[in-house]
C-alpha cells in the first residue's frame, strides 16, 4: 500500500469524527441557548411529596375532587383503584369522593363537554392522568401557587410559571391573593422579571399550609400518574433482601465447599 493511500483512508477515517464534532458543538450551543432562555422561566420549587404517605394521598384525592375534578379528568384512573391503593373503604370513596352518582368501577371522568370548556377557556382543560410525568411534579407544584392578580385578564389572574393561562385560580379561597413584582433585569437587557409575591388579601390557609393541600394533591398526581410505583417500590425492597440473604447462604457455602480444597 502506498503512502497517498494510506493518508486518504485515515482522512476518510476522520471524516466521520469531524462530524460528530460539529454535532457535539452544535448540541452543545443549542443546550446553552435552552439554558440561557430556561433562565426567564420561573424557577421551580422543589414538591417534596412522598407517594408513600398514604394520608396525605387521601387529601390529595379529596382535594383533586372538590376543585380540580370539575373541569379537569383522570382517565385512567377508577374509582375502586383508588380505594384499594388509597386503603379506603368503597363506603368512603362513595361518601366522600364520588358526588354525580358514578359507579366504583367508574374513571374520574367529568360531564364537562369540551366544545364548552373551549367556549369558556379558549382551550379544553388537559386530562390530569399523566401530568405528573409529563410536566414534572416540580412544575406542577409552583404552578399551583403561582397565580397572581391581573385585571387585565378574562380570569382575573395570571400565572408566573405559564403566562397568560387560561386556568382561573381555583384555589384562591385557600390561598389568598398574591401580586406579582416585575423587576427590568440588567442582565437581560433590561427585561422585566418575576421577583417575588406580595399578599394582597389573605385566604383560609397560612402559607405553610397552602403549600401542604398543593403538595398533597401533587402527591395524588404522581400517584395516579404511575400507579404501580408503590408496589414495585415494595417489591424491589423485597428483592434485596432475599438477594442479600442468597448471598450470605452463597457465601456460606462457597466457604463449606472450599474448607477441603485449600
Ligand atoms: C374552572 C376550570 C378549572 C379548574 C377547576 C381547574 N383547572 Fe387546571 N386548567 C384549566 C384550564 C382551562 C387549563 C388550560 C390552561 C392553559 O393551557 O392555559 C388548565 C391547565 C392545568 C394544568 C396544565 C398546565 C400546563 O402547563 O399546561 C395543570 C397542571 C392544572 N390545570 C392543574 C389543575 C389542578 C391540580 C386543579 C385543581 C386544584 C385544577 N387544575 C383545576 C381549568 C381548570
């Protein structure tokens, strides 16, 4: 083989490597760019929900019920599920979750037309199933408790994590009214900036225990986004266990098997 040709296979070689550093420095940019816009996006809040507390599951479900269930479904989810995972009796779930005569073995469906939730909102309130595991239980945490007063607006609020919303703040009675201070930012040529809240009128609830009802019905979306997770945790903890067992008795007889070897 000639010295020419051995040059041109390893250009041929490199070829494919330049590329993928073009690649590299182009994702590279790009996830930058996303860093640097992500930065004009609230910041989220950590949810600190545990799909593992069973009481607070329960409130969650309840809360879910009285003020999300009106407008919002959960179409995945039934009734009878619920009681089973939610340690309820059927009598409980009847009493205090189902109000519109629905059957155990109902979803957490609404009679809310979509034509009409279109007409009133401009847009169908999502199907809360999977929110969780779409949006993250983060997002959905802060966006809870991030309406403020805007008169400007058909609901009369706003929402700092998803400007100009057209979800009313149904949970106002509990939380109160907020304003929301707009700040120009420097750093951002001057843009204004969601600072902080400033209570215009309190609710029902202090701050603390606002945060409480909204992380415990983020704790009931994450459980209804995977509903399984409980048992599989269970399970997997099982499966150390016995692993961890099996390898003391593996051990134990490697040792029997090999005292007479060595
Ligand atoms: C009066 C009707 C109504 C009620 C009650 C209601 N919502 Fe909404 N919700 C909406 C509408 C309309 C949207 C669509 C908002 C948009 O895309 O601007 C929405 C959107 C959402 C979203 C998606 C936000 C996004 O990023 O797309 C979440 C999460 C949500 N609602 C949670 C809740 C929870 C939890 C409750 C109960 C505490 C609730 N909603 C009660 C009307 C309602």
């Amino acid at each position: 083989m000639s010295g020419g040709n051995r040059w041109r296979e390893s250009r041929a070689a490199a070829r494919p490597a330049r590329r993928t550093a073009g690649l590299l420095a182009v994702m590279a940019v790009s996830m930058f760019a996303a860093t640097a816009s992500a930065q004009h996006e609230a910041t989220l809040e950590p949810a600190g929900n545990d799909v593992a507390d069973t009481a607070s599951l329960q409130r969650g479900a309840m809360y879910f019920v009285n003020y999300c269930l009106g407008c919002h479904s959960a179409q995945y989810v039934r009734y009878n599920r619920l009681a089973e995972d939610l340690q309820l009796t059927e009598n409980l779930v009847v009493q205090n979750l189902m109000f519109t005569g629905e059957q155990p073995f109902d979803t957490m469906t609404n009679s809310m037309r979509p034509e009409d939730s279109v007409r009133w909102f401009g847009i169908a309130p999502p199907d809360l199933s999977l929110i969780a595991r779409s949006r993250g239980t983060d997002y959905v945490y802060t966006f809870l408790r991030s309406f403020y007063e805007a008169p400007a607006s058909p609901t009369g609020v706003d929402n700092v994590v998803l400007p100009n919303t057209a979800m009313p703040h149904v949970l106002w009675e509990l939380q109160g009214i907020n304003r929301a201070v707009f700040e120009a930012d420097e750093a951002h040529d001057g843009e204004e900036v969601f600072r902080r809240f400033e209570q215009v009128s309190a609710g029902q609830l202090g701050t603390q225990q606002y945060d409480q009802v909204v992380r415990d019905i983020v704790n009931f979306l994450d459980y209804i986004g995977d509903p399984t997770q409980l048992a599989r945790e269970a399970l997997g903890v099982r499966v150390i266990a016995f692993l961890l067992v099996f390898l003391v008795i593996a051990w134990l007889l490697k040792r029997e098997i090999w005292k007479d070897v060595t």
